[in-house]
RNA sequence: GCGCCCGUAGCUCAGCCGGAUAGAGCAUCGGAUUCCUAAUCCGAGGGUCGUGGGUUCGAAUCCCGCCGGGCGCACCA
C-alpha cells in the first residue's frame, strides 16, 4: 500500500474513533475523503480535505473538526505534526524515515514498486493502431500507436490483463482501391499503358514492387479481364504486403500486439449476421429511411429504406445503417460484430484508440456495445489529436495526393524510436501536439526527452564513479544503507517526489492518461538535477564521498530507488532509460 | 443547424475525484562550471484561468448560456 492509501486509513480510523467518543455521527460517508500533497509544500507533505466535507453532514463547524481530527492524527504512527488550518484542511508532516523508508521499499520491490491492484485483474481489450492495411503507418498513426502502447502497458502495471489488439481493415472498400491501384502499377510494369493514375489512387511507390511481383508471379494473365476477376488477387495480395510493411513499421517502433483480427475473416465466418441477429432479438433493428444528413448538401442523396440499428435508443443522436443502399454491410456493421467478438473474447472492458477525426463514431459505437453486451461491457473510446508537422520552426505542408507523405519510419530513422515515443506522449490525448524534426533531433535543452535521459545517465555515472571509488553498491549492501543518513532538504524533496510514484500509477491508470507518466518524470528529473547541482557547490553534499562511506551508502541508495523509479517510468512510456549520454 | 474536443503567462502546455497564494518548459533579464556529465542548476519579471451566470465552506476544475478555434455529420473507412 503507497504512503497516501497508509494515511487515508489513518483518517478513517481517527474518524471512526471520533465516531465512537460521539462526536461525530456514525456510518458517516468517507467517499470524499482524500489525502493528497498540498500544492504549497509549506503547508506539509499531506493535506485531508476530512473536516471539511463531513462537517455539513456531522452538523460541526469545518474548522472545529479539523482540530479534533489533528489531535487524532497527531498520534498516528509516522506523523511528525498534524495541525488544522483554515478553513478545515489538517496539514500532516510524516517523520522524515517514513519516507526514507521508501527507499528501501523500491530496492526491495524493484520493478514492481508502483504496483497497483486497480484493475484487480480485469481483463481489458486495447485496440489501438488499426490503421488500413493500403499502406504504410505515417506519423498520425504513430501518435495514436504510441499513445495505445504506453496505455497498456500503464494498465497492465496497474493490474489489468491486456490484450494488445489491431484490427485489420481488409474487407472493405479501401482495399478495393488498392486493388485497383496495384493493377495500374501492374499494366504500367507490363507495358500496357493504363494512362494517368486516377484521383482516388493510391500514389504511394511502395506499390510498386507489390505489383511487379503479381507480374512476375502470374504474367500478364490479369490484362484486359474485367475488375471481378482481378479484384481479389490484387486486394489480398496488396493487403498483405500492406500488413507485413505495418509489422515492419511497428517493430521500428517497439511496438507489439497480442492478437490481429482481420475483418475480412469476420465477415467470411458469419459474425455479422450473428451480432446483427442479437440485435435484432432484442428488438433493435429495424428497416427505415434516414433524414438527409445535417451538414453541407449531399448532391446525389435519395431517400432510401435500409437496415438500422436503433442506436438512438442508447444515447446516439440518430439510428444508423446496418446495410447500405445496394444491401452490402456497412463499415459499422462490421465493426459492431468486431466489438461484440473482443467481448465474447472475454473482455469486460474495451479500449478504443482513434484518430480524432472519428470523434462522431463515439457514440453509435457505446451504443452498439452497450446493446450487444445488455451493459456488461464498458466501451472507453480515447481519441488522439492531430500531430502538427515542424522543421525548424516552419509548418511543414504534406499533401497525399501529391505523394508527399512522411512516412513514420523515416521519422523514426531521424529522431530515434526513443524521442519520438517519449514525445508523442508529452501532450494529453485530446490535445494536439507540435512535433518538429529539427528540434528532436538536435537534443537541445528544450527536448524533455533528455532531460529525463539526463537524469537516468547521471545516477548510472555516479555509480560508476563509485565503483572506481571502491564503494559498495551490490542491492543487498543498498538495502541495507542506513538511510537516516540523509537529512539534507534537497535529499528530502527528492524522496518525497520518488514516493508520488504509486500515486501518479493510479492517477494516469484511471483516467487512461499516460502523459501524466512523462510529466511526472520530468518533475523527478528536476529534483534529482537540483540536488546535483548542489553538491557542486558544497562538498558536503555530493553523492559519493569516499571519506564518509555511511553517508554515500545511503546517498547511492537513494539513487538507486530514483533511478528504478525513472527507468519503470520510461518503460512504461516504451522508451529505453539510457546509461551515458555522450 | 447538430454532436464531440479545446480555450490557463509573450509562445507551447501541465493542473490529479472541486481545495489553500494557479505551475512547468521555451523566450527575456541576472547569476552559478578547480571537483560525481553545464544536455544542468539558482533567481527575477510575466496570468481577470475566453466570457456571463449557477451550484457551495470553497470553482481553472462541476452545470447552463454566449464568444472563439478544431474535428465530424446517410449509402466511405
């Protein structure tokens, strides 16, 4: 249990002897009760909030029962001072070994300090990534790949099971336009001159030598036949080489996943009917015409009876088509039979990565999840922003139809896998996020990567300078460093911001944020610079002292827990904590 | 027109389930390097938290209106 979860049940249990005395109600409700570090640090290391939010309910003036509350607490096991302030908080100062202590609780624990059992082993369904398999991942993609990797990772330390998934897009109508544009690659390579390639094309040259291999593989069997006959060969053969180049992709980016479902195969086994007929036994589907859509005017729009699902009934603005007009299932209906499958997969809990420009799909998909499940399953749909483009200050204006994308490999060969993920995480999801090549790459001192890099590097350069030294600093001897050594204020504030660590867990696991990770670190980054620097300006306090082996036992101790806490961090984040920065 | 997201310092953004005098980086200005990595540190200036109401002991945070920006709005994915 992390030392905030220790002092709440001191609370509870001041509380409840408060109750027992009479003076205060019993079975009173705890739910708003919290203990958490005061913004002002002179205030004390934590703060509960107790006095004032039971006072209306306990008929007791806020400030009177903060009193009441402190001199409870003011006996409570590792409390140095409890004292009430205006206008009800109780200000709790622990005694400096208890949070010494946590020192030796990282040593110990190592990578599983932080730990938490709040998915209490829930299993839950991250999809993220998913992008169409007509070509390579570009560096949308990668934001929303990063973002859905760190997720679950942050999850899976936070005690769910995760289940990484991508979902292959390759039944739809994409894949036909990729079809198509590798049999324009296809005549071009075989001489049979198909013109211009058409708007709606694919230009990517990846292409290309996908069709020169159907070339070299089947000849010119293909020319002059209509679209029925090639359309399948080309669309599974470009899918598929697609697919092999986004592995590629996500292995640059450290990225892998549990399961790949394809929604061609979806639809071959059924699943669509099958999720359709459970809506429809429960009476949510329905034949009907829509109204014209709301937006700008759509030219060529008839009125057409389809097959709808009452999404409206589950808190979607309107019901939405199951069928298209020429009776082919829709994308949704694909997708709703995608959903209901991650469930009957065993997944209670299902997490959607998107692109932001999918914001108006939100709902219709909460509702098909709400009604195919009957409301067993929870949907968590987090949307990730735009990811602005920069080169030395400069926009930089990419455009697909005239073939200048940048790909997400050719990002990562120039900023490195581990700048690139530490960056698209510096930014909450649903905020959108300026990235310029030019500054990730030049390591400059406003790229926070290296200043939480700098951090881990320092603490690993120190221990090499005490092994040189002849210092002690196998784990064992570590966990055993009497910590009570370390009194300086610098030392103290360092500790206290190591042992947020279980905290922020929690915090970023909840709300799905794993950006609260990477700011986290670089506060943590901050307090270990600080002290450094100062034990460049007084002896007393550097870190290996070789005249006073106690104080550098503790000292390299100390460090040892910040550096495990740093390294777990950026783990999480899928970036690797480096030992030199040179 | 409707839905979702956003609006916090000159710029880019944090702000945890409502909490105390709203924070960080960049930029500006002033300092720190015989010695564990200066890719660092210390300090200063800079904010009506878009705006108007509401809820309450307390609102950047929750609710409503308005203004401004982004994304989306049958039969694509």
């Amino acid at each position: 249990m992390n030392l905030f979860d220790r002092m709440l049940e001191e609370v509870r249990g001041a509380i409840a002897r408060l109750a027992e005395a009479g003076q205060l109600p019993p079975d009173l409700d705890l739910g708003r009760v919290t203990v958490e570090p005061p913004r002002d640090p002179d205030h004390g290391h934590m703060a509960t909030n107790a006095a004032l939010v039971l006072a209306r309910t306990a008929r007791r003036r806020p400030m009177e029962l903060a009193e009441d509350l402190a001199r409870e607490l003011g006996g409570a096991p590792g409390v140095r001072e409890a004292r009430a302030t205006a206008p009800g908080f109780v200000n709790l100062r622990l005694e400096d070994a208890v949070w010494l202590e946590q020192i030796r609780c990282v040593l110990e624990q190592g990578e599983d300090y932080g730990r938490t059992d709040l998915g209490a082993g829930i299993t839950v369904n991250c999809e993220y990534c998913s992008a169409n398999p007509t070509g390579p991942l570009h560096v949308g993609h990668g934001r929303g790949t990063v973002y859905g990797d760190a997720l679950a990772n942050l999850l899976a330390f936070a005690g769910y099971r995760v289940v990484r998934e991508y979902y292959i897009n390759d039944g739809g109508g994409q894949v036909e336009v990729l079809a198509r544009s590798l049999f324009h690659r296809y005549r071009e390579i075989l001489g049979d001159d198909p013109g211009p390639l058409p708007p709606d094309a694919y230009p990517y040259p990846e292409l290309i030598p996908v069709a020169r291999r159907i070339a070299e593989e089947d000849g010119p069997v293909w020319l002059g036949q209509p679209e029925e006959a090639w359309r399948e060969r080309f669309a599974r053969a470009g899918s598929e080489a697609m697919m092999a180049r986004i592995r590629e992709d996500l292995a640059a980016l450290g990225v892998r996943f549990d399961v790949f479902t394809s929604e061609r195969r979806l639809i071959q086994e059924g699943r669509i009917e099958e999720a359709v007929r459970r809506l429809e036994e429960q009476g949510h589907v329905y034949v009907g015409t829509l109204p014209p859509p709301k937006g700008k005017p759509v030219e060529d729009w008839e009125p057409n009876p389809q097959l709808l699902f009452r999404a409206s009934a589950f808190g979607d603005d309107s019901d939405r088509p199951l069928k298209r007009a020429n009776g082919a299932w829709t994308y949704f209906a694909a997708d709703l039979a995608y959903h209901y499958d991650k469930f009957r997969r065993g997944a209670p809990l299902l997490v959607d990565v998107w692109g932001a420009d999918h914001g108006g799909y939100v709902k219709r998909m909460e509702a098909a999840v709400a009604a195919l499940t009957g409301g067993k399953a929870r949907l968590v749909v987090k949307l990730c922003q735009m990811v602005h483009l920069y080169r030395g200050g400069q926009p930089l204006r990419l455009s697909k139809r005239a073939g200048s994308v940048l790909w997400l490999r050719d990002v990562l060969e120039q900023v490195g896998r581990d700048v690139f993920r530490f960056m698209m995480l510096t930014r909450k999801n649903d905020a959108p996020l300026d990235f310029d090549l030019e500054k990730a790459v030049e390591q400059s001192r406003d790229n926070p990567v290296f200043y939480v890099q700098y951090a881990h590097a320092r603490i690993c350069s120190v221990f090499r300078h005490a092994e040189e030294a002849g210092m002690p600093t196998d784990r064992r001897r570590l966990i055993a460093a009497p910590l009570d050594q370390l009194r300086d204020p610098g030392e103290l504030a360092l500790v206290r911001t190591m042992a947020h660590w279980p905290r922020v867990v929690v915090g970023a696991a909840r709300h799905f944020e794993p950006h609260r990770i990477a700011f986290y670190l670089h506060d943590l980054a901050g307090a270990l610079h600080a002290l450094w620097t100062r034990g460049k300006e007084d002896d007393a306090l550097r870190f290996v002292i070789p005249e006073r082996p106690q104080v550098t036992l503790a000292r390299l101790a100390m460090l040892a827990a910040v550096r495990q806490v740093i390294a777990r961090g950026l783990r999480i984040m899928g970036v690797e904590p480096v030992t030199e920065l040179q």
